[in-house]
C-alpha cells in the first residue's frame, strides 16, 4: 500500500468522525447558531486542517519518494514540501470562501429563509458541493495527466479572472432569481414560494411541489461549482498532486458554513477582498505560465514559500486595509456630521 493511499484512507477517516462530530453535537435541527458557536466551530476546522497539515509534514518523506500523476517527472522535493503545499492550498481555498459568504447571504435573502433552517441547508448545500468538487476535481487531474498542456490554459483563465475581478466595479448585485439556474429549475419542476416548514418536498392537493429550501439548496451547491472554475485551477497552480488538491479543497469547504455564521455580519465590509484574492489568482496564473523558467532558477520548495507568502499577505492586507478604510470613512462621516450641528 503507497504513502498516497494511507493517507486519504486517513483523510476519509478524519473526514467521518468529523462530519458525525459535527452532525451530532454542534448541529441541531431548528437551531440558530451563535457568532460564539460559529467561532468554536471555526476553530474546529482550522485545527483539524493543521492537524492534517502536521500529518503530512511526516509523512512527507514518504510521500516525495512517490511520483505525482500529474508530473510524474518533476524533480524530487524535500519530505516537508506536501505539508506547505496542502497549507498553500488550503488558505487560497479558504480565502476564496470567504468570498462566497458574500452570494450565500444574497441567495438565503432572495428566498426569505428563516434563520433556523440555515445549518441544515448550508449543510446539505456543502456536502453536495463536495461532491461536485470530487467530480470537478478528478476530471481536471485526469485532463492535465494526459494532456500537461491545460495548464498553461488554466494560467491563462487565472490572469483573465484575476484582472476581471480586480477591475470590477460591483455595480451590479447578484439577483438569485435571475440566474440561469433557477430559471431552469422553474421550467423543469414544480416548485412553491414558502420552505415547507423545513421540509425540501412537500405533497399539495397530491401533487409533489419542491420548496424554497431545495431550490436554496440547489443554489447553493451550483454556486460553489461556479467558484470552483477559479479556485481548482489555481490550487492547480500552487500542487500537482491530486492528494493536496482534494484534501485542501474539502477542507476548505466543509469550513464554510461555520465561517458563514462568524463572518455573515462583517464580510461585506470587506471591500477590498475582491481586489486581494485577484493579485493572488493573477499571482498563480503568471506562476503556471512560466513555470519552466521558474524552475530552473527555484526550487519547488521555494516556490510553494513564496506562494503561501504571496497568499498571507494579500489575504491578510486586503482585509486589514477594509477594515482601516472603513473605519476612515466612518471617522469621516463623524465629522461631516458634527459639522453640519
């Protein structure tokens, strides 16, 4: 049995007694979630992540005698190289996720869902979008293995996106009930406008109507799918190992919905996150269209440094800069006000 298979099998295994941890005790069904609990449940994640991260870390050597299926040629790396890779990885995700809070708030708002059914459809929501990220995933690590090519077009997509998304200026909000998913879900099922008391089906006059909840639901996983076209492809960037690139995007996710609760309030005063996570994917995008060169002046560890580097301080700066702009403008606006009296 390889390093590679132990280790998912530990993964898998992590994974399980965690979800059943968090099904049985911090998720109740029709109970709202504190920013307190959200925050235990934060750390819950965080730290099962870096406990992963420490697991690995010894069983690097292990794993960098293995060839990657990706690159099955790269050069050797030292045995600490999959740790910092994962974390790499794992922080671009999370941070992309932090982003995501921003169209779950619009999507629960857009279809009036009551507070009490948050953690349950965030929760189904998560673990469908798991598994369309499994899907996503092994198709991408498939294409690049036989084709090493797509990544310079995944180079290409990230400096695209990155710009894209560094220069947009936001003036046009998300409207859940204007994207092209649910427009197809009302053409295909029948649906109603409350959530059946919680329920995701419900029978009226003995007929099957799907409620706001499923249609949430939907969303919810589907919108993921969408922002995983741009965090996939910069993980990508970052590993070539398809370990690193499942275990740090499931980590990511399944992080999601108690990062919902803590940041629900303040992540739209984030105003300058957009711009930091574009620097990052521009970063990652350069990085994938001239690795050749880079390797032959760096070492792959060196670059896994240099990215996490890069990732911590346009994550982190971005958000600090949010929050000291808005604090300016509301000092600002203190001013203005005391003027006028």
């Amino acid at each position: 049995m390889s390093t590679h298979t132990v280790v998912y099998l530990v993964f898998g295994a992590v994974l399980v007694l965690a979800l059943a941890f968090d099904l049985g005790l911090l998720s109740k069904k029709g109970k709202t979630i504190t920013i307190k609990q959200a925050l235990y449940q934060t750390l819950f994640w965080v730290a099962l992540a870096l406990v992963f991260f420490v697991f690995m870390w010894i069983e690097g050597p292990a794993l960098a005698a293995e060839a990657s299926p990706i690159a099955p040629d790269a050069p050797p790396v030292k045995g600490a190289h999959f740790a910092f890779e994962f974390l790499s990885a794992y922080l671009m995700e999370w941070s992309l996720s932090i982003d995501n809070i921003f169209v779950f708030i619009l999507i629960f708002s857009s279809f009036n869902v009551k507070e009490k059914h948050y953690p349950r459809v965030l929760l189904v929501g998560i673990l469908m979008a798991i598994v369309f990220r499994v899907l996503f995933i092994t198709v991408g690590v498939a294409l690049v293995a036989k084709f090493s090519w797509i990544l310079y077009i995944f180079g290409v997509f990230l400096l695209y996106t990155g710009f894209k998304m560094f220069t947009s200026n936001d003036d046009e909000e998300f409207d859940p009930h204007d994207s092209k998913i649910y427009r197809f879900m009302k053409k295909i099922l029948p649906l109603v406008n409350h959530d059946g008391d919680g329920k995701y089906v419900v029978r009226e006059n003995g007929k099957r109507f799907y409620t706001s909840l499923f249609v949430v639901v939907i969303l919810l996983a589907a919108i993921d799918l969408v922002f995983a076209l741009d965090s996939i492809p910069a993980v990508m960037g970052i590993s070539k190992d398809p370990l690193v690139i499942y275990t740090s995007n499931i980590f990511a996710v399944l992080g999601l919905r108690s990062l919902f609760f803590l940041l629900r309030s303040a992540v739209s005063k984030f105003d300058y996150l957009q711009q930091g996570i574009a620097i990052v994917l521009i970063f990652i995008g350069a990085k994938m269209l001239a690795e050749h060169y880079i390797n032959e002046w760096l070492s792959k560890t060196t670059q896994v440094f240099l990215s996490l580097g890069v990732i911590l301080v346009c994550i982190s700066g971005s958000i600090l800069y949010s929050i000291n702009h808005n604090k300016k403008q509301a000092l600002r606006g203190q001013d203005a006000g005391n003027d006028a009296v």
